[in-house]
C-alpha cells in the first residue's frame, strides 16, 4: 500500500480498516535500524503468511511514523516467510 496517511485520526482509521475487519493477524516482533518493528502474519486458510514488515519510528513514547515494506525484506529481520498454522486448541 504504498500511500501516506498524515495525522493520529487518519492513521488510527486506516489501522482500524486493516486490522479491525475481521482478519486475525498475529504480530511477530523484531528491530530495524534500533526501532520497533514487526512482520504480521495472516493465515487465510491454516499456514500463516507473513504479509511484510512494518517499522515504527518513535518520538519519546508516541509514534511519529510508521513504514511498511513488503514481504521480501522479512529474511533480512530473521522473519520467516511463513509459519505453522496454530492450533486452535
């Protein structure tokens, strides 16, 4: 999704949009250039993929930015391209 979204309202509602809408994503942590960041993981149909990698850059406690990369670059964070699918259980 290659777009920008500018200020809290905004980003919070695109944020909603992709993780609110009934799609379970589990969040992988890593660290890219000192800063937070994770792969997200989705699994339409048992594995689960991951879906790329998104940075936060902070600013003291808040986040002032947010970078997503796509799936290509989780090997060079140690994310694997996808995972065994969890057991419900």
């Amino acid at each position: 999704m290659p777009l920008e979204y500018e200020g809290r309202d905004v980003v919070a509602g695109f944020c909603a949009g992709i993780f609110g809408s009934g799609r379970r994503f589990d969040l992988v942590p890593t660290r890219a250039n000192g800063q937070p960041a994770f792969g997200p993981t989705w699994a339409p149909c048992g594995i689960r993929h991951g879906t790329g990698l998104i940075v936060l850059t902070l600013t003291g406690d808040r986040i002032c930015a947010m970078n997503r990369f796509d799936n290509s670059v989780l090997p060079w964070f140690g994310l694997p391209r996808s995972l065994p699918s969890r057991s419900t259980r």
